[in-house]
C-alpha cells in the first residue's frame, strides 16, 4: 500500500510539472505574433509565409533563402543519383543560386507605403534603414536580375574587386563600398577610370574621375580604381636539409642572391652534400605564365573549372614543338625533358662553390616559391635491378663497380650481366659499366633484366624474318626476270 501511495505522489507531480511547462510554452507562444508575409517577384521561393513581428527583412529573407536552397540542393542530389550528370546538376543549382539579387527589393505595406531595401549594403555598412522590422501583409518584391546587362564592375587599388547588380541611382562611392574599400596597401590612389560603352559596344568612352567624387554610374559601366602595383608581397624562398635553419626565407624582387639566402638560413652544416644539392623553380604553372605573359599570374582570378596543371602545361609543350621535327617516337621523350626543363631551371647551380661570394652560383638570383635542397653526405653507392641483396653500399674510394656488385651477393639468375649502367649521382647519367668508371659516393648501379620471351613471341619472330627475306627473294627474282 504504502508503494502504491509512492507512486501516486510521483505520478501527481509529473503530470502537474507537464501542466506547468505546457503553459510557459503556451504563453511564450503568445507573446510572440506570428504574421504573414509575402515573396514575390525573382527569388528562390515565393508565396505567403509566415514570420515573426519581431523578425527584420534581412532575418527573415536568411531563413526562407536557406529553406529554399536545401531543397533544390536536395533535389539536385537526387537527379543527380538518377543521372550521369552529376557535376554538371550541383554547377546549374550553383549557378542559379548565384542569380538572386538581395538589392532593389521593394518592400510594400498594407497601408500602401512603399519602399526600396538593399540588404547587401545593409550587409556592408549595417544600416537599418534597409532592414527594418516586418509587419503583418507585408509584401517584398525581388527584381530580375541581368548580370550580363545589369551590371557595373570594379577592380584595381580595391580589396574585393568583382561584378554586382547594378541598381538605378548607383554612383562611385557605391561602388568602392561593395569593394571592399580601397586597398590601403597601395599608395596615392586618387582616381578612378570609368569605362563605358557605347549601346552598340563598338566604341568606349574613359571617364577619369576622383575617387572620393559622388560620380553617377551608368549600366555596365567597367571601373578602375587607379595605382601603381606594389611589389610589397610575399616573396620568400624555401631552404631544406643541412643548413642550421631550414625553413621559409624572406627575400626581394629579383634582387636575394643565393650566397645570401644560405646566410639568412644560418649556414650549411657540416653534413651537407653540395655536390647533390639543388634548385628547383617554384610552381611550374605560375612561373610559366610569368615567363610568357611578364605578369604574376596567380594574382589574378582564374575561373574554378581551369584545368592549370594540364592546360598551361600543353600550352608549353605545344610552343615549344611546333617547329621541331620530332617523330611520334620522340614526342614522349621530348615531352619528359621539358617538364624537367620546367621543373629544374636552377639544377645546373654548382653548390659547391657557393662559399666564394663572387663566383657565379654565389651571385645567382633566386625567384619568389624556389626551393633548395640541401642533402646530408651520401657515403654509399645504391645498387638495385637483378641483384639478390639491392641496397645501400658502404662507398669505398678506388673500387670499380663489380666490387660493389660483390658486396650486394652477386648477379640474380635473370641479369643481363653484359649491360649493367652506372648512374652518376650527381648528373644523373647513364654510363656502360666498365673498369675504368669511377664510382663516387651517391652513384647508383643498375642491372637490368634479360629479356625474357615465349616459345610464341620466338615463332613470330623467325616468321617476321622469313617473311622479310621472302620478300628480298622475290624482288631478286623479279630483277633476274626483267634482265632476260
């Protein structure tokens, strides 16, 4: 009994604490009106919604753009499930999405009054006057938008250069507010160049007005915010392997010089290898457009779909074989030596004059994202292919390469014994193993594989043969015939 009286109380008070939370929740409910207001015009979801009389413009606008925008990303994804277009169906919702304008938007009250809102200066300079609070009825009115028509663009001395919705009444300084500002990097910017053009695009007009000027802005008006670049930037050239601070060096335009960026990294150590160390340009893509078209390349905004890796470099191979007289069978080798050409502009450097400041590795001028690399001492010879222990080989000064072969247990049963190569370490070139070669510290020792073949592969080439000297046979005797 008394159990039950137990959980009578419980029950009691959980169903009273239910009553009481049912009631906050209920007049918080109320304290809050809803209203109604309506979407109209270009925008991702239009019709009567309700909202909040505390919610403002920009809130409420937020919330059904974020609502409409799950669902076509949502139904993107399903098509896109369905379909081999996948790609291309998130690019199209993208795209679309991208086409909303949150500027001109006519607000119109129930009472009649009439207003015209641009939430994106209002995201800018934050000024209510272009977000004010929502009142029941109302309705907001989105303007189609055109920005191949509609538009005016920025760029030059301004931190967030770009194309926006152009909107009746726009003038200089709207402009320079969508951007961003100006740049304060650069230095005595004072005026600004409109371009415009004509209705039939064929002849342009250049305005050059003050930058601070209250000048009106037309359609597609193109605007240059003019200054002298600044080469205030950073330019740095990375430093790896035995030097006493490897890492990122800052240097000048065109003017470090490798003696003093190995200063600036504390020195060499006494483990460097400069016999094996390098220079490699920064990204090849970059440097091959600075080359070609003398302008930093990466500064610039390149459209995301931009293959650079493959289109900038075919650009490069093209060029440089258009006017060769390369067979298909040399084309793949060529290729493979201009991408190195690319890539190790700066190999030739002889490191290991670099302690004399006035000879030429000294002297020579590093460029923004080189790399060096600084090997520690290599003091064994690699021997690899058809040995039975490849490796690392202790290097012995004076012995030739069939030592070293000896020490890594001898030939495999499939070497080709008679064409083993040295590879210098340091050019990189192949050499016929013979006993005069000297081998140094860092070499590599290659023996290759015998070639190995079928009973097939023999068949057709004994036909191959007796096909050739059929074909001999027959022209003979069609000589002795025509000599008759």
């Amino acid at each position: 009994m008394k159990k039950y009286s137990i959980f009578l109380i419980v029950l009691f008070y959980a169903v009273v604490n239910a009553q009481f939370d049912n009631n906050k929740n209920e007049n918080y409910l109320n304290g809050v009106n809803l209203i109604s207001v309506t979407i109209g015009g270009k925008f991702i979801i239009i019709g009567t919604f309700p909202a909040y009389s505390t919610e403002r413009v920009d809130q409420f606008i937020t919330r059904m753009f974020n609502q409409g925008k799950e669902k076509l990303l949502t139904t993107a994804n399903i098509s896109s499930a369905n379909s081999n277009n996948s790609s291309n169906s998130l690019l199209q919702v993208k795209k679309e999405l991208a086409d909303y304008s949150f500027r001109n938007i006519k607000l119109k009250r129930a009472d009649g009054k009439e207003f015209i809102l641009d939430l994106e200066k209002f995201r800018l300079n934050g000024d209510f006057v272009n977000n004010p609070y929502l009142k029941n009825d109302d309705v907001l009115i989105f303007s189609a938008t055109d920005l191949e028509r509609n538009f005016f663009s920025i760029s030059g001395a301004v931190n967030n250069p770009g194309k926006f919705h152009f909107v009746d009444g726009d003038r200089l300084k709207d402009a320079i507010e969508f951007a961003g500002g100006i740049n304060k990097a650069y230095e005595n910017v004072t005026s600004a160049d409109i371009n415009r053009l004509s209705y039939d695009g064929r002849e342009q007009k250049v305005v050059s007005v003050d930058v601070n000027s209250d000048y009106a802005l037309m359609r597609a008006d193109r605007i240059v915010v003019v200054a002298n670049e600044t080469m205030k930037k950073d330019f740095s050239i990375t430093i790896l392997g035995e030097v006493n601070s490897p890492g990122v060096i800052p240097i000048t335009k065109d003017k470090t010089t490798l003696y003093e960026v190995i200063n600036k990294s504390g020195g060499l150590t006494k483990e460097a290898s400069l016999k094996h160390a390098k220079l490699y340009t920064g990204n090849s893509v970059y440097s091959i457009m600075a080359k070609q078209y003398i302008s930093n390349f990466k500064d610039y905004p390149i459209r995301p779909d931009f293959d650079l890796n493959s289109d900038y470099i075919n650009i490069e191979q093209l060029m440089m074989s258009r006017m060769s007289s390369l067979v298909p069978e040399d084309t793949a080798y060529f290729n493979a030596e201009n991408q190195l050409r690319i890539l190790l502009e700066g190999s030739s450097i002889d490191f290991t004059k670099i302690s004399d400041p006035n000879s030429e590795a000294s002297k020579y001028l590093v460029k923004d994202k080189d790399v060096i690399i600084i090997p520690s001492k290599d003091s064994s010879v690699y021997v690899f292919g058809q040995i039975l222990s490849p490796g690392h080989i202790t290097y012995s000064p004076g012995k030739d390469y069939k030592y070293y072969i000896k020490k890594a247990n001898g030939f495999g049963d499939f070497a080709e014994k008679n064409d083993v190569m040295i590879i210098k370490g340091v050019t990189h070139s192949w050499i016929e193993a013979e006993n005069n070669i000297a081998i140094e510290e860092g070499d590599y020792i290659y023996i290759p594989r015998k070639t190995m073949r079928s009973y097939n592969s023999y068949i057709n080439q004994i036909g191959t043969y007796l096909g050739i000297v059929g074909s001999a046979a027959t022209i003979i005797l069609l000589l002795l015939q025509f000599k008759k």
